[in-house]
C-alpha cells in the first residue's frame, strides 16, 4: 500500500509539472497575441500617412482648379476690357460718321444760299429774290424732313408741357380758347419723335 500511495504521488507531481508546463506554454502563446495587436498600431499608422497623402494630393489637385479658374477669369476680363474699348470706339466713329453724312448733306443748300447772295447782288425784282429764297427755304426743310427732324405743332393746338414752353400768357377771348396755343414765338422741332427743341409760346388762359 505504501508503494501505491507513493505511485500516486508521483502521478500527481508529473501532472502538476505538466499542468505547470502547459502554464509555460500558454504565457509563451500570449506573445504572439501581443505581436499581433502591435501589429494592428502599425497598421493605423501607415493608414494615417495613406489618408495624409491623398489630403495632399487632394489639396494640390483644388490648387490647380483655383488657378486654373483664376487664368480664365483673367482671360475672361481681358476679352470684356477689349469689348469695352472697341465699343466705343465703334460708337464714337459712328458719331463722327453721322456728323459728316448731315454736314455733307447741308452743303448742297450752302451752295444755294451762295448763289442767291450773288443773283441779289444785281437784282432789281424783289419778288424773284423772294421766289429763291423760298426755294432755298422748301429744300432745307425737306432735308431736316429725310433725316428725321419735324416741326412741331403749336398755334392753335392744345399746350402740352412736353412738347411747347410756355414764354407768355395772355387772356382767352372764350371758354374755346382757354388752354390752347395763342401764338409760336419760335416754333419747335423733333429729331425722330423726340423733342430736339421745345416750341416757346403764348398761351390763353
């Protein structure tokens, strides 16, 4: 019974000696564990240059937008600059080129007014002096007519504030005449419907 007894005992050594190995063991398999998390921090870091890089990246990619758009908001200012410029220049030559088409259209009547100062001259018949003048006159008129230009309507027409100035005011003979044009003391013109020069009047009242 004795040797039994120191049978087990021996037993129940080798067994705690292994259990004691196998404690060994599991602390050495815990390392790998700790590897392995330390594994996981290098992991994020190389995560976090990646992430950083592609900021970058992203940065120096809007960069190149901005100054891509910049260039052609430049470009775009530059172009309207020479629209302004040639506009009005253009606008000015047309001016210019009006101008001259109605001085050129005026001399024709300058060489008639000329003539007539030279016919008068020897002239002994007033009603002939009377006659060209009259035509000088007709055709002046019908010139401002092509180009726009028309006598307003006063004597005898209603005042109107926009188109007559009244100069003076004289008494209605009736209740007709009250608010009408009395008299033209210089008579009005209009360039293309719009008033050039405003008719000054009498008006009754």
């Amino acid at each position: 019974m004795k040797h039994n007894n120191g049978a087990a005992d021996k037993s129940a050594q080798d067994n705690l000696k292994s259990g004691n190995d196998n404690l060994e063991i599991n602390d050495v398999q815990i390392e790998p564990e700790v590897m392995d998390v330390e594994g996981e921090t290098v992991v994020d870091a190389d995560e976090e240059s990646t992430e950083l890089e592609g900021l970058k990246n992203l940065l120096e990619q809007k960069e190149q937008e901005v100054a891509k758009e910049k260039k052609e908001y430049m470009f775009l200012m530059a172009e309207f600059d020479n629209f302004r410029k040639r506009t009005i220049r253009e606008r000015s030559e047309l001016i210019k080129t009006a101008a001259e088409k109605a001085l050129v259209g005026l001399l024709p009547i300058v060489d008639d007014f000329e003539r007539g100062l030279a016919a008068v001259k020897d002239a002994s018949d007033a009603e002939s002096v009377k006659e060209g003048m009259t035509l000088i006159y007709n055709k002046l008129i019908k010139y401002l007519a092509d180009n726009g230009v028309k006598e307003i309507s006063s004597t005898g027409a209603d005042f109107d504030t926009e188109i007559h100035e009244a100069v003076a005011i004289v008494p209605a003979e009736n209740d007709a005449e009250k608010g009408k044009v009395k008299d033209t003391v210089q008579k009005g013109y209009t360039l293309n419907d719009k008033v050039l020069r405003h008719a000054k009047v009498v008006v009754a009242q």
